[in-house]
C-alpha cells in the first residue's frame, strides 16, 4: 500500500490587494524555498492557492502568510494523496482570483452569508431551512465539474465558464425567487462571488456552502451528495472521505484554479 504522505491545500481570501506584483515576489520564493507544487493567483481582489508537498512545509507556508494581517483569517482545506499532484510551481497575478467579468461583485467589501455544512445537511434532511423555505442548491461550477458529482437536485446551469454565471442568473432568476437558494462550488470562492451577484439582484434569501464541497466533505461526508468532487490538479477526482478516486470521465480540464 502507497503511503500518503503529501499534502494538498486549498484556499482564497477576497481582501484588497494594493501591491499584488509585489506579494507574487515573496510568495514564490518562499514556496520554492519550502519546496512546494502547485498554483497561487493574486489580484487587487486577494488570493486563491492550490499548493501540495511534505506537510511541515506547507503548513509553515501557511503559518508565514498568516502572519500579513491581510491573510490572517485564511483557513486551508486539506487533503491527503500518495505522489505530488502538481509538476510546477506557479504565483501569477491576474485581474481576478476568479474570473466573473461583474466589477460591481467586490467580496473584499463584504461577504455574503455563508451557511454551515452541517446546517445545509440539516435542511436538506427536512427539505427546509429553518423559517420553512423550500431550499434549493445551485452549483457554480462548470458543467464536467458538475457531471463529476453534485448534490441531489441540484440547480445546473451547464455553465462552461464562470463568467457565463451572470447571464444564467439573470435568464433563470424568477425560477429562484421564494427559496432559499445555496450556492456552492468546490472550495467557496466561485459560490462566493455568486451570492453576492444574486443578492444585488434582489434575491433575498441566498447563502454560500462555507467552504465549498471539500468543506462540506471534511465536516460531514456525502450525504445528499451524488458522486465525486472534480478538483483542478493530477488527482482528477475526490470522494467524500477526501480520497483520490478514479479519473473523472467528463472532458478533460488543465490542472489550474478555474477562472
């Protein structure tokens, strides 16, 4: 049996960036120095990271960018695999750490709400939030994401970029209002932006999967979930124990961050 032994880490923070070209500098040196794999994006919007390698190195990588007061709420989701999923290491800076087109969506100005992956099973469970709305989950994601795996019943717009969100949203929005909508992604950035957009739309009841589908996994495993959570490195595909599972049949995507 393999021994699994590299860490894989995931995280985004949206906060105000007023040197990205600068913060690329130190960021790359410091992970090649460490010895890590993987892709950083920076913006004037914040950071989005996917980094693997030994787990003292990552986690001090970690301990490092949460000491800048900007990056200190950053909270990686982990997981484990046997080889190193990444063949590179890069930090580029880019004009959004997910790309949207909608420059009227600043999460680093406020967040929408976000919902706990326990309080989401919970209402699934009973088929209603807590005030008694019906509750419906959308997936931000794209469509071969979504084919990989979602949660039952799931809203699916067969999106094939994030930036086709907006235009989704507006061409289904009357099909959403009187819910209580979840939007979810795999690690939260992209239901983020979604959430606030539905919400300037005049959506009143919206919320964002805290941390994604790999949260919603580490905290309380598959329920409601059908199939395998696509992530953008050599692994292809997650099952709810947060294990490696066999390639993703859908069409194949670059191992980056979606933009």
């Amino acid at each position: 049996m393999r021994r699994v032994n590299v860490l894989n880490i995931s995280c985004y923070r949206f906060v105000e960036l007023s040197d990205p070209h600068a913060v690329r500098e130190a960021l790359q040196a410091r992970a090649v120095a460490l010895e890590l794999k993987g892709t950083v994006l920076l913006a004037h919007e914040g950071i989005n990271l996917f980094l693997a390698g030994r787990a003292e190195q990552v986690r001090a990588f970690v301990a490092q960018l949460q000491e800048d007061r900007r990056f200190a709420g950053i909270a990686p989701k982990e997981s484990w695999s046997a080889t190193q999923p990444f063949k590179k290491m890069l930090v580029k800076v880019k004009g959004e750490i997910i790309r949207m087109n909608h420059p009227t969506v600043r999460p680093a100005e406020g967040r929408a709400p976000a919902v706990a992956a326990a309080t989401v099973k919970r209402w699934l469970d009973q088929g209603h939030d807590d005030s008694g709305r019906p509750v419906v989950t959308l997936d931000t994601r794209n469509d071969f994401e979504v084919d990989a795996g979602s949660f039952e019943g799931a809203i699916d717009w067969r999106l094939t970029k994030f930036s086709e969100f907006p235009q989704a949203l507006r061409a289904h929005q009357a099909d959403l209002q009187g819910k209580t909508v979840v939007s979810f992604c795999t690690g939260g950035i992209r239901c983020e932006k979604a959430a606030i957009l539905m919400r300037e739309l005049g959506l009143d009841s919206v919320y964002q999967l805290e941390g994604g589908i790999l949260k919603y996994f580490e905290e309380v495993g598959g329920a409601h979930y059908r199939g395998d959570c696509f992530v953008f490195d050599e692994r292809r595909t997650l099952d709810a124990g947060l294990q490696v599972t066999a390639p993703a049949t859908a069409a194949p995507a670059p191992a980056r961050p979606p933009g």
